[in-house]
C-alpha cells in the first residue's frame, strides 16, 4: 500500500464511478470530495501534497466527462 493511504482510505470504490475505472487514489479523492472536504484537506488527511489532489481530480474530471466537482457530485449522487 503506499504511504498516505492508510488513512481514511476507502475499501470499494462508489458503484456509481466503479465504471469509470479510476486508480485507487482517485477513488480516495472522489470519496473525500463527496465528504465535503477541501483539496487541502484532502491532502493533509493523505499525506500528499496540493498539487498531487488536483492532479487526481483533473484525471477524475477526464474520467467522468464532467468540468467541475459540483457535476462530479451531481454524478455520484444521480442528480
């Protein structure tokens, strides 16, 4: 496992994403994005750094054909 995960990872993926393939950590990061938190949180929470979770929510946006995390949410949630 690599370091930053051991904390609040998550175990399955959202069935919703599940079709989209994502890396663990992407995963991870849409998880803590539906949890409300902030890319700096999310960072501090994994261990990584800022520009690390915007690299995974710009690889998560090309994923799900979405431009934004508000879409990112309506995606997950069905709305």
């Amino acid at each position: 496992m690599k370091e930053g995960l051991d904390n609040g990872s998550i175990d399955e993926p959202d069935p919703v994403l599940a079709r989209f393939h994502f890396t663990r950590m992407e995963s991870v990061v849409a998880a803590a994005l539906a949890d409300g938190l902030t890319y700096k949180e999310i960072a501090r929470r994994f261990r990584v750094s800022y520009h690390t979770v915007h690299t995974h929510v710009k690889a998560i946006h090309e994923k799900t054909g979405v431009g934004n995390n508000g879409r990112l949410l309506a995606l997950m949630y069905g709305r």
